[in-house]
C-alpha cells in the first residue's frame, strides 16, 4: 500500500470477527455487528502543537479499540480500511499481535 496519513491520522483494518450463529440460524452480514478493534496499517508523523511535532501514541501494527461510529471507511485496493484520527483510538491492545491470533 502506497498511502501515508497525514499529522495524527491513522490507517486502521477492521478485524473480522468470523460467522456469528444464534440457535443454528445464520445472521446475515447486513444485521451483524461490526468489530470496533483493528490493527494499525500505517500512522503518521504526529500533530503540531505550539511549533512542535508531538509524536502518536500508536503506530502500526498495534491492536486498537475504537469507537462505533469512528473514522471514515476507505477503499483501496479492493480491501476496506478506516482512516481515522488518533483521537478516536480508545485503547491499544497491550499484548496482542496478529501471529498470536492465527
């Protein structure tokens, strides 16, 4: 991937939770709640704050928490990602990496 954020925004990819079942019935991927966790694809350099670059707390590959309603769905590729500013991170994941989960 070719893209780079700007300042405090980051590239975040949703983590798929998997097929949910309730009862043997197969919910359908319209009425299925979105994961709010994901891992870091890519952040930028920081925000400007009084003349000073403060650098993000988060980088990538990090596992976040992040709100329902957080950042904006983006396309690239053919695969959906979030950009998001860092504000909008609820929690790192200490801990956990992608190697562990597969």
């Amino acid at each position: 991937m070719n893209v780079r954020p700007l300042h405090d925004r980051i590239i975040v990819h949703r983590l798929d939770e998997g097929e949910q079942r309730s009862g043997g019935i197969i919910i359908p991927d319209s009425a299925k709640e979105k994961p709010q966790q994901g891992t870091v694809l890519a952040a930028g350099n920081g925000r400007s704050k009084d003349g000073k670059r403060v650098p993000l707390d988060v980088k990538a590959g990090d596992r976040i928490l992040f709100g329902k309603y957080s950042g904006q769905e983006l396309k690239l590729d053919g695969q959906d990602y979030f950009i998001m500013k860092e504000d909008e991170v609820l929690a790192v994941l200490e801990g956990v990496s992608e190697k562990k989960k597969k």
